[in-house]
C-alpha cells in the first residue's frame, strides 16, 4: 500500500493516478503488499533541509529514503518507511534524461524501494546488483503505459 503527500509549496503537476499504479506495481515485484510505505513530493528547499539533517549534506538530492519497519498495532500495519522525492529535481532530471516526469518519478520510486528493501550501492558489487534490478523493475512498469 502506498500512501502519497504532496507539498502544499510545490507547483509541479504530474499524473498522481498514473504513478499510484506504477507503484502498486513495484510494489507488487518487490513482494510487499503487505506494507505501508509513504511517497512524500517535496521541494528542493525541503530536500536540502531533510539531506542536511539526516545525511551533513547542505544540498538538494532527487531522493531519499528513511527506512521504519515499525508495526502499529492500533491500525494492524506494518510500515516500511518513507520515500521522498524533490519534485523540481526530478522534473530537471526527466528533461535531462529525455523523459516524462512520471517515468523519471517511477525510476525514482523504485530507487528508494529497493533502499528500503535492504539494497546499496556503497560498493561496485552492490552497485551492479540495485542498479540492474532497479533497470529491469523500471522496464517491466514503464512498458505498460
């Protein structure tokens, strides 16, 4: 299940139908249904603040993940964490990519689900192995549109 904010600040539109199904479906290749997991659109301003309070980066980045795996109780959930992207990063990089800003959101989406799946990219080895799975999820959900 995927839960999306937008910030009230961002002026970016995008198809938010399109990628709640984009993410259903990633969510669905990564085999988890069964948890909660919030897609947050900031700002690059709100980015440059959450990288510097969590990262000591005092600069924007496309995405970040925060990784929770917290069960509430009350509600019955299992929460896996939260993604948040900069949507004037993300709309800068799909010109740059020569891509639609739902594909590049999509590509993003997956980046920072596999983060909260346990994946890195710290080395070469574990770079080759996120980034070809991150490759091959992206060209099974972006084929169907």
């Amino acid at each position: 299940m995927i839960e999306i904010t937008v910030s009230q600040d961002n002026t970016i539109e995008f198809d938010r139908d399109l990628i709640t199904t984009r993410a259903q479906q990633v969510i669905s290749l990564l085999d988890l249904q069964d948890q909660v997991v919030t897609l947050d659109f900031c700002t690059d301003e709100e980015m440059q603040a959450l990288n510097k309070q969590y990262r000591e980066l005092d600069s924007t980045t496309d995405v970040l993940s925060f990784n929770l795996d917290y069960f509430d109780p009350q509600l019955e959930k299992q929460y896996l964490g939260d993604i948040v992207i900069s949507l004037p990063k993300a709309y800068l990089q799909a010109q740059q990519h020569h891509q639609t800003l739902e594909d590049e959101i999509t590509f993003l989406l997956i980046h920072g689900l596999l983060h909260l799946k346990g994946y890195d990219h710290a080395d070469v080895d574990q770079e080759k192995s996120m980034f070809s799975l991150q490759e091959n999820i992206f060209s099974q959900v972006v084929k169907n549109k």
